[in-house]
C-alpha cells in the first residue's frame, strides 16, 4: 500500500493534530503524507454561503477533495464536524479522547475584578460564562489559539477561554491558566476527539487505520453527536455534551443555554446505547424548553 495522504486544514493545531494521526499510523507500519488545505472558513466565507451552516465551513474543501480521491484521509477536531456525516464519508477511528474541559487564561494571577473583560466567539461558552461569573463582561474573540493568546498578553481581554485539548497539542502551558469544572462548563460536543474520516467505500484505509481506534472514545464521540443531531446541530449552538463510557452503560451530561446565560437547562442521562442515552436527553432537554431556545437562536 502507498503512503496514505492526510487532509487537513493549514492552521498550526490541525497540522499538529494531523501530524499525530501521521506517527500513529507510522507506529503501526503504516506511512502517511499530510495534505495541507484551506476551507471556506479559513478563506473568511459566511455560514450563509454553507449547506451544513458553520461547522461545514471548516471541513468543506477536505471532504471535496476526499470525495475526489485527492486525499485518503481528513483529519478534524470532531468539534468541527456537523451532527451528521454526509453520505459516502464515515468516522472509522476516534483515538483515546485528549481532556474534554474548557480552561479560563487570564492575563495574571489575580481574581479577575468586576467588569473584566472575558473573551470567546462561542455561544456556549458565553451563556455558561454568564452564567457563572456574574459580573463579567464576556466579549467576541476570534482567531487562532495563538492568535487569542496574543490577544489576551496585549491587554484586549482580561482573560480568554480554550480548549484544554487544542493547548496540550500545540504544547502550551499559559501561566495563569485553570480548568473550568463541569458543574461550570460543559464542553462542546466532540471536544477533545479527533475523528479519522475516509470514504465508506475505502475498504483498505478503513482498515489501514482502523488499529487507532479508541472503542470508548468514538462511543463517547456518538453519544455527543446523536444529542446535537436530535436537536437539529449543524450550526453553532448553545449545546454542550460530555459523554462518559462505562462497562455496561453511557452517561452523558448536556446543557441547552440561552445565550445571556440567564436559562441554563442542564440534563445527566444514562443508557446502553449512544443512540438511547442521547434520545434520552433529548427528550428531558426539550421538555424543559430546549427547542424554543434553540429556535430563538437559530432565528438570529
């Protein structure tokens, strides 16, 4: 078999994410190439312009080009991914899930004063944040991590929340950083996996990378995005979901938030199933009033 070609997005936290996928794959005998490409999302194009809103921003062009056979692989933070995967396409490895949790950098050791000033471009990290730290102002952040981090260090925000994941694999350690709880901050769904993502019909890659396959990981993986499916998650949503797998049932924890943090509905479920455990939650999410908040949303 020649040397796989991996697809990726150009930003510095995909190329290292695809760069573990490569020595993975190489640790098994397997030789793999990465394939450097912008999306739509990297070139600045409006959600507007996306079938699969937001989240297919990031992913359109490498899935073109695996569709194609250009690449044999795409590699994505599974954050990224819409609810659904598009036909042809499927997920055939998740590796064991780096730390789901979202963490609070601020600027120096001290608590942050009244006022301060929080930054982050995600609605669910402002309902929660809102939620959380009455008192703050939680303002718009956008750009790379490195990007925000240097946004942060010239004072544009006092303080600035990532992912724990994306810090560990670009090997960022930020001074006066600290994990923000799940009774805080429940992460995006997917937060944490990468997802291995090769054409259905690709019977030799499937099972070229099928040995990178962490079971409870990916089953985590589908708890969380079976939850953002039933709730019509393609865009970016007040949603949170962690999904933790355990020898004979899933328990997932799922939040719904408005957006000023005002309303935070807030589920723990359990089932056999990622399919059950997250129709469960659904369920429960919706009949607190799930859907009237989502649809207000999505209205904006």
């Amino acid at each position: 078999m020649s040397a796989l070609r991996i697809g990726t997005r150009r930003s510095p936290l995909a190329l290292a994410q695809a760069e573990e996928i490569r020595l993975r794959l190489e640790a098994t005998g397997v030789l793999a190439d990465i394939v450097p490409m912008s999306t739509s999302g990297d070139e600045g194009a409006s959600a507007a312009t996306s079938p699969q809103g937001l989240k297919g921003l990031w992913i359109d062009t490498i899935l073109d080009a695996l569709e194609a056979g250009d690449i044999d692989v795409a590699v994505h933070s599974a954050k990224d991914l819409p609810a659904e995967d598009d036909a042809g396409f499927t997920i055939a490895a998740v590796p064991e899930r780096e730390d789901p949790s979202d963490v609070l950098i601020s600027r120096d050791a001290a608590s942050l004063p009244s006022g301060a000033l929080i930054g982050t471009s995600s609605l669910r990290r402002r309902a929660q944040l809102l939620a959380g730290f009455p008192g703050l102002e939680v303002v718009d952040l956008r750009g790379n991590v490195e990007t925000r981090l240097r946004k942060l260090a010239e004072g544009e925000v006092d303080a600035a929340v990532l992912a724990a994941a994306g810090l560990h694999r670009l090997g960022l350690e930020p001074e006066h950083a600290r994990p923000l709880p799940l009774a805080m901050m429940v992460p995006a769904p997917g937060q944490g996996c990468l997802a291995v993502q090769t054409r259905d019909d690709d019977d030799d890659t499937m099972a070229a990378v099928a040995p990178l396959d962490h079971a409870p990981s990916h089953r985590a993986l589908d708890t969380e995005r079976s939850l953002m499916w039933r709730l019509g998650g393609g865009c970016a949503l007040p949603l949170g979901a962690h999904a933790i797998v355990g020898l004979e049932s899933i328990s997932l924890t799922a939040i719904v938030a408005t957006p000023d943090g005002t309303t935070v509905l807030r589920v723990e479920t359990e089932g056999g199933t990622p399919e059950d455990t997250a129709t469960l939650a659904a369920k429960e999410l919706i009949e607190l009033g799930a859907e009237r908040i989502l649809a207000e949303v999505d209205a904006d």
